[in-house]
C-alpha cells in the first residue's frame, strides 16, 4: 500500500475532485485526501509517473502524529445528523469511539467544523467537514492496519473524507 501524490489543478474541489480521482481509476473506490494543491491517493496498484511513498509500518505501542478530515455525525431514528459545528465534544468522543473500533486511542487531539457544499451539478448537498489533528497510540495493529486500508467513518469518503495520515 502507497500514498501517490497527484498534483491538483486550481479551484477544483467536491465532485469535481470525486470524478477525477474516480476516473483515474476507473471507478475502483480510493481513499483520497485534498491537501490544497495536491491530492494524497492512498491504493495497493502502483500509479506510474506519480510520486510515490510507502504508508508506515506500525506497531503495537507506536505513538504517532496523524491528520484525519471526516464527516462527522450520528444516526438519529434512521438519519444521519450532524453535530453542531461549534461542538468539540462530541466531535472528540466519536473519533475515540472510532479509535476503540479501529485500534487506537487518543493521546490529544484538535478539531475544526465547517460545513462542506458538494455541488454535484444540477444537486447540491452539505457535509460535515471536520478537521482532526492529533498524537495517537496504536493498541491493536492489525486494525490499526485495516484503518490505514479502508479509512475512518462511514460517510463522505468519495469526496476526500476518512483517509488517517501518520
């Protein structure tokens, strides 16, 4: 597994961005992540004429740095509900809900809430668009692992949200 850096043409953002990546690689799912003028692509095939580095290595134990974009919310009588933008909190207690699942805990960790506008065409539609930056602690690698492979959260992830940088 590598992360290819793909750089991005200016202004492009939302779906716009989801068709690119998409189309790169013919519809396969890809965690991606938009870091400003670059994308970061995180995929198993090799991609030739991009740069390319490998995603780390981790261990039980291993406290590192990370950078996690999600959309962030919870079901409520079926539907998915954002937090309040302002509400830290609960923005904390579901990345350390996410962490017990994907085998990791919290050691600090900021957050930033907006809400994202997708113009997807003749649709639009919001997200919740959380910026997470932190110090983690691997408990379990394997899952820690899987997390690094399939990304965090549920909701978001064709356009840009879920990919954990370490």
């Amino acid at each position: 597994m590598h992360d290819y850096l793909l750089p991005k043409p200016p202004g492009t953002t939302g779906y716009a961005l989801h068709r690119l990546v998409a189309g790169l690689l013919d519809g396969a799912p890809c965690l991606f992540a938009d870091k400003g003028d670059h994308l970061v692509l995180r995929a198993d095939r090799p991609f030739d004429g991009l740069a390319a580095r490998p995603v780390r290595e981790v261990a039980t134990g291993d406290i590192l740095a990370f950078s996690l974009r999600a959309c962030v919310g919870a079901k409520v009588r079926g539907r998915h509900r954002y937090f309040p933008t302002q509400d830290w909190r609960a923005r904390h207690e579901w990345l350390g809900r996410q962490g017990e699942l994907h085998g990791f805990s919290l050691i600090t960790v900021h957050c930033s809430a907006s809400i994202a506008r997708i113009d997807k065409g003749e649709k639009m539609f919001t997200v919740d668009d959380t910026q997470f930056d932190g110090v983690l602690k691997v408990t379990d690698a394997a899952r820690f692992e899987a997390a690094l492979r399939t990304g965090i959260g549920n909701k978001g992830k064709a356009f840009g949200f879920g990919l954990l940088l370490v």
